[in-house]
C-alpha cells in the first residue's frame, strides 16, 4: 500500500503543534486586516486578533485557489504518496471547490495516483475534530479509502453548536439583519447557532444573556452526544466560558477528553470576540 498525505486548510482552527503531531499538511486561508497586506491564517496572533477587533477595527479573509492546491498535491504526488483533501465547507468558502477541481486536474495527469478530495460539510474545529478522528485512522492502519468513507459516514454526525457574544459581526456577514442585530443588542439576546447538513450556518434560537447562550449550547448537546470520548472547544478569546463549558461537559456528561483552543482568526473575523463553540460526535447535526 502507498502512503498517503492527509491534506486539509487552515480552516480546522487546529495549531501547528497538533497538526506536526498528526502529519497533516494544512494550507493556510488568508486574513486582511484592516490597513494590512494579506496574511495568512497561521501568522496572526488570536489573541492580538481579538483585540484588534475589540477596538472596532475590521478583518476580511480570501479562500485558498486551485493553483496552491495544485501545486501542494503535485510536490506529494512526485514523492509517491497519494493525497486525500478533507475540505472547509462548501457551504461557507470557495476553499472546498478550489481543492476538489485540483483534484480532479491532477487525476487525470497522474491516473496512477490516488486523489480525492471530501467536503466535510463541517467549520472551525467541528472540521478540525473531523480530521483529527481521520488522523488517528490513519494512524491505526486505514487505508485512503478506508479513511475516505470513515469521513463521508461521519460528517453529519459532527455536531456544532455555538454562540456569539456580538451581534454586530453577524450582521457583517449578512447572517442577521441590521434590525435585528441592534435590537438583540439592546436586550442582551444571544443566538444559539449551528452547522447544518448542507455546510451553512443557521440560527437555531436565542437566549436572554451571555451564560444562558452557553447553557443553551451544552443543552443542546447534552440532547445529542453519542461519543463521550473526545470533545473540542473553541474561543473567541473568552476561556473563562470555555472552561465552565468543559467542566460541565466533564461533571455530567463523562467527556474523557476536552481540546480547548482558540477560534481561528478567519472564522473570527466573521463571528467575532467572544465566540464560544463546542463539537462533538452526535445522533445529527
């Protein structure tokens, strides 16, 4: 069997470190922030990020073109490795698209080679926990395939449930209305949102004030969970919330292991300071 590279973007918020100890190759997403030059994802301090943002200063993020993915899956395939691509949503980045058309150039110029690309249909660490699963797969023996049909089977059951703490980063992105955003403002309402089978982002309810939004996401866990193994957190610079997040989780769910990181700064640039996540493995999403 020919090794194989498992390939994803910056989009799974995971850090180097982790990503080094699982042997991904991972492209980085860019962030422009504002009066700044394009940067990608994992040069940019979260913390300074956050911040930056906090001081009502703006940051826009770019995809990831076919051409970088062309050029990153050639030099793999020249080392005599097959690839797979375990991609960004489609539903909220031109990322996957740009992988999966690499893909299928690339097939065509090396049919020896074993080339796919997955849409994990999945975000933030919600696609970073999905990869990691697949990198402990493929640590245990699985083949490409094998890993392949372990992600389609288990996408949907990748569960995100999240909260923001400012409205006004949602009504940028066209996610609530001006309207709302400001009323919800006024009264302390919170969005309780999540990822839905199609890869798009959808408020699920509110919740009057920031613990009970948090409460609200464990809830709705709590509903849901089917694996009491593994579950990831991620923040907007708020780790207070995530640790009482985690503790919860630990106390009356039984969760062996909680990954709390920060909210990568694409994502955050479109959710906000204060964004507070959680992910796991569920009946459905």
């Amino acid at each position: 069997m020919r090794d194989y590279v498992i390939l994803t973007d910056s989009g799974t918020d995971l850090s180097a470190q982790v990503a080094k100890e699982l042997d991904l190759k991972v492209l980085d997403l860019m962030v422009i922030m504002e009066g700044g030059e394009p940067t990608p994802n994992s040069a940019v301090d979260p913390k300074e990020f956050y911040d930056f943002l906090r001081a009502k200063k703006m940051a826009t993020t770019s995809a990831i073109n076919t051409e970088t993915f062309t050029e990153t899956m050639e030099e793999i395939i020249k080392e005599g490795k097959d690839v797979i691509y375990l991609g960004f949503s489609s539903g909220l980045s031109n990322t996957f698209n740009a992988g999966r058309l690499a893909v299928e150039e690339l097939s065509e110029k090396y049919p020896d080679s074993k080339l796919y690309a997955v849409d994990t249909l999945c975000a933030s660490r919600g696609q970073g926990m999905l990869v990691y699963l697949a990198a402990k797969k493929k640590q245990a023996g699985a083949t490409i395939e094998e890993l392949r049909d372990y992600v389609e089977e288990n996408k949907l059951h990748l569960c995100h449930w999240f909260t923001v703490d400012d409205l006004m980063f949602l009504k940028r992105g066209g996610r609530v209305s001006a309207a709302t955003a400001v009323m919800g403002t006024m009264l302390h309402i919170k969005p309780v949102m999540h990822v839905d089978n199609a890869g798009k982002l959808i408020k699920m309810g509110t919740a009057r004030g920031r613990r009970a939004s948090v409460d609200a996401i464990f809830d709705k866990m709590k509903g849901s969970i089917i694996d009491t193994e593994t579950m990831f957190i991620c923040h907007g610079d708020c780790i207070d919330d995530a640790n009482y997040l985690a503790e919860r989780a630990k106390t009356e769910l039984g969760i062996k292991e909680v990954f709390i990181d920060y909210t990568g700064v694409v994502i955050g640039s479109h959710s906000g300071p204060g964004t507070l996540a959680v992910f796991y493995l569920g009946t459905e999403r």
